[in-house]
C-alpha cells in the first residue's frame, strides 16, 4: 500500500515536471532532459517536488516504484559523481541498469553514437543517460533512438542535472524557499536578491553554462568571473541577470554562493595561462573568504584540484555545501528517472 501511495504521489509531481506545451523540445521524446531551457517553471518545481519525494520515502518503496525497468548509462568521457549518481539511482528505484564506455565497448572499433544507441534500444533500453564529449550529441541520439534521452554533459555545451542540484543545493542552505513536496515553491523570485558568482574555467565549463542559464529565470543574479583566456567577453550575452567580473576579491565581495570550477588541463592546448598566477588571483583560500564573503555558500562541481581553485581548508570548511551536492545529486536523478520512465508506460511502449 506504501508503495502504491509513493507511487501515486511521484506521478504526480512527475506530471507536472513534463512540458504542457513542449514548443523547443517537441521533437524529442518525452521525459528527455536535453537542457535547462527546456524546463518551465512549473517543471523545475515539479522535478524538485518529485526528488523530495521520492528522498523521503521508505528505501523498499523506492524499490518498487521502477521495478524492472531498464536504463542504459552510456559514457564517452570519465566520470565518477555523475555516473554513480544517476546508477544509485536508478538502483534505489529498482531500475535495471547496464553500463557501457567507450573503452570496453563496441565504440572503441569506431560505432557511431546512433548505432550504439539503436543497439541498446535492441537490447531494451528504455532510457538513455548519456555524457559524450561532443555538444548537441544527447539532441542526436534523442532524435535517432526514439527514447528518452538524459544529458549527463554534451562536450562544452550543458549539464542540466548539475544544475538542478546546484539549485536544490542553494535552497537548502539558503532556506529561501522550501525543499518539500511543494511543486509550486518555484517562481521567478525564488532567488530574488541571491548573488552567485561562478569563478575558473567558464570557457569550457558545460556546468557553468547550465546554471548561468537556469539561476537567473529564479531571479538569482549570476556574475561570472575569471581571466580572459578562460572568460571570454561574449559570455555576457547568456542571458538577462548574467555579468562578467575579473577581479575575484570584488567578486566575491557581493556573493552569497561562491561557486568554483576546476581548470580543465586537458582542454587548455593553445592556451597561454599562467597557473601560479591564475592561483594567486583566482584561488578560494580562507584568508580571501573570511575577508570577503565570511558567509558565503561554497560550492563546487567536482572534481576538484586541491591547492588550485581551491584549498583543503576551505572545500573541508563550515561553509562547504559540495558533500551535500552529491547528496542532492541523487534525489535529483532519481526524479529525472522517474519523469523519464513513469510508472505505467512500459505497457504503452510494448
């Protein structure tokens, strides 16, 4: 009775959280998370509503919610928050889950992303969750397989799932609006005067890209910063409610979140930067954030270079949330599952 209660009430949010006028995501299929631009308020609040949910509920519930299921986790670049995330669960919702990388599969000998995604639908795939290093990749295998398609980070372009968890992350701590079972806690004032500066490697960051695009439809303002070889001008254009700010100290001085991001070493050829200097202006230590934001919220996507963006002291201190953004990583993608593959639409799939 538990289980069908939970069940029930997850359907529910998980409604809400589908497009009730799918305009920029209508040729993909339903229950895809491609990016953040294609959720409307309602749906973000939905998402939210259905991870609390589902967070609350008795683990043997979760159990037999997606029992059955099956979702492929396809990764073309390494990942260990991101895969493992997603794979606890799916897990947690009794989702039978396979995991297939470009270095232990057929793509090694060069199958194309459509080809490997229609095999995996042979192989009955009702789900892909997808992190590939080139942009737009989830948009292909979306349109080619026919199957809900879940952006685990398309190259530079996107992580949505980040985001939403970055955001649940900030409601938590902020308590600025609850994180409950309320999908209509969402509006375009829910970070109303919450400043987020986002400070490193923008130019190649998918993570900060997602939330300079979410943040501000929440109200928050978003201030990007970091030097020109990783922040170029253009990134300004964003959207409404996203600035450029070079000069960390002054950055920092108006944050409520500091957001920091890792320098990409491996997307760094033909870039001339000096790393002892960019950790001299750019490093989160707890000497500048004592001075400058003593009660700011730090927050980090992972994987972090300790002794570069940021210290020990401060990733380990008592203004740290990035334990607790894995945390809420979880609750998140059990949502995007359940808002993928709904109780009940196996049958009309057969």
């Amino acid at each position: 009775m538990a289980g069908k209660k939970i069940a029930s009430r997850v359907s529910r949010h998980a409604a809400a959280s589908q497009p009730s006028t799918p305009v920029s995501q209508s040729t993909y299929p339903a229950g895809s998370l491609l990016s953040v631009t294609h959720l409307s308020l309602e749906e973000i609040g939905g998402i939210l509503a259905a991870a609390s949910e589902l967070e609350a509920a008795a683990p043997r519930d979760r159990a037999t919610l997606l029992e059955g299921r099956k979702a492929a986790l396809l990764f073309y670049e390494s990942s260990t928050r991101t895969r493992t995330s997603f794979e606890l669960a799916a897990k947690s919702l009794g989702v039978v889950t396979t995991l297939v990388s470009d270095k232990s599969s057929s793509i090694e000998k060069g199958e194309s992303l459509k080809d490997t995604g229609i095999t995996l639908r042979a192989l009955g795939a009702e789900c892909i969750i997808l992190r590939h290093l080139s942009s737009g990749s989830p948009y292909l295998l979306a349109r080619e397989t026919g199957l809900p398609v879940l952006n685990a980070g398309d190259g530079m372009h996107e992580h949505p799932s980040q985001a939403l968890l970055d955001l649940r992350t900030m409601l938590a701590r902020l308590r600025l609006a609850p994180v409950s079972r309320n999908a209509t806690a969402i509006s375009k004032a829910t970070l109303r005067g919450v400043t987020v500066v986002i400070t490193g490697d923008i130019l190649h960051s998918r993570v900060a890209r997602s939330n300079a695009l979410l943040l501000p439809r929440l109200g928050a303002r978003v201030i990007l910063c970091g030097p020109h070889e990783l922040l170029p001008d253009e990134a300004e254009t964003l959207g409404p409610g996203v600035s450029i700010e070079r000069d960390f100290d002054k950055a920092l001085a108006r944050a409520d979140v500091a957001m920091m991001l890792r320098i990409q070493t491996e997307r760094l050829a033909g870039l001339k930067l000096n790393l002892q200097q960019y950790t001299e202006q750019y490093q989160l230590h707890a000497e500048r954030l004592a001075l400058y934001a003593p009660h700011a919220v730090v927050l980090h996507p992972g994987p972090m270079n300790r002794g570069l963006e940021i210290t020990s002291e401060v990733a380990d201190g008592p203004q740290s949330m990035i334990e607790e953004q894995v945390r809420h990583g979880v609750a998140i993608r059990m949502a995007l599952l359940v808002r993928a593959l709904q109780p009940g639409t196996q049958e009309a799939r057969a």
